[in-house]
C-alpha cells in the first residue's frame, strides 16, 4: 500500500461523509426541528 492509496481512502470516505451529512441535513424529517431551532433567536420568552 502505497501513500497515494492512503490519500485516495482519506479523500473517498471523506467524501462519502460529506454526502452523507448533506443529505441527513436536508432530509425532510428534520426540517420541522430545524425551522425550530432557526427561530430561537427570535422568540421572546
């Protein structure tokens, strides 16, 4: 296994990872939760 192959590994599973927090974030499941969280400065308690 060369250095080059390592870097490869690194830049393929960091990627994946990438794609994979993408994709959770804009999952539509999360969005009511999120529009919560986003209007929490705004709230006046």
């Amino acid at each position: 296994m060369d250095v080059n192959d390592l870097r490869v590994i690194v830049t393929v599973l960091s990627f994946v990872t990438f794609i994979g927090i993408w994709a959770w974030a804009w999952s539509r499941k999360n969005r009511e939760r999120f529009e919560e969280a986003a209007q929490l400065p705004f709230r006046d308690e």
